[in-house]
C-alpha cells in the first residue's frame, strides 16, 4: 500500500501564487515518476505535469511558463509551484505517483486531492 498526502490547497487572488507538496509513504520500493492532475466538476481529470527520477518534465501547454514541477527523490516528494493563477486553474488538485511496490510490481496511486480556488 502507498499512500499519498497532498498540502498547500487554498483560496488565493488571480496572480498570486500556491505551493502544493505531496508527501509518499508505504510500500515503496521505487518511484518511476510523479504527477499533478486536476479536476473541476464535469469534466475528466487532466494532466498538469510530471516529473521522472531523473527530473525530466512534462507541462500541460495551460500551464507552461507559470507551474514548475519539482521533486525531492531522497524524501519521495513532488512540488507545484503555481505562479500567477488564473481563475481558470480553480480546480481539486491530485498527486499522482507510478510506484513498484514490490521489486516487481507497480501501479499508479492517487492522493484524496487539494481544493484551488482562484478568485478573480
């Protein structure tokens, strides 16, 4: 079992900036990458971004040039940082992490999600 505990959720003005955190514990035997999606009512979870082991990433073009994707490897931890938001990226935000729990299995696990509220 791996469980994965989000933070850094709120109400902010549009332009202001949110640190989200996501801390990983359990059954890890390794993180192959982690991710942030988002989720508003109605509509499907989307990607945000990702990040491998070796720091490589990938950003929804939404959020490009103001999200920055990071993680600390060591403490299995991924970060958002979220600068100018738009009312738009109002959203629930989950961590995502695709982790061997055993040597040889492996799956994607999910965070209970942080609420963004960008008011405007």
């Amino acid at each position: 079992q791996v469980q994965l505990v989000e933070s850094g959720g709120g109400l902010v003005q549009a332009g202001g900036s949110l640190r989200l955190s996501c801390a990983a514990s359990g059954s890890i035997f390794r993180i192959i990458a982690m991710g942030w999606y988002r989720q508003v009512p109605g509509k499907q979870r989307e990607l945000v971004a990702t990040i491998n082991a070796g720091h490589s990433t990938d950003y929804a073009d939404f959020v490009k040039g103001r999200f920055t994707i990071s993680r600390d490897n060591a403490k299995n931890m991924v970060f958002l940082q979220m600068n100018n938001l738009k009312a738009e990226d109002t959203a629930v935000y989950y961590c995502n992490s695709r982790t061997y729990y055993t040597v040889t299995s492996w799956n994607d696990f999910w965070g209970q999600g942080t609420q963004v509220t960008v008011s405007s």
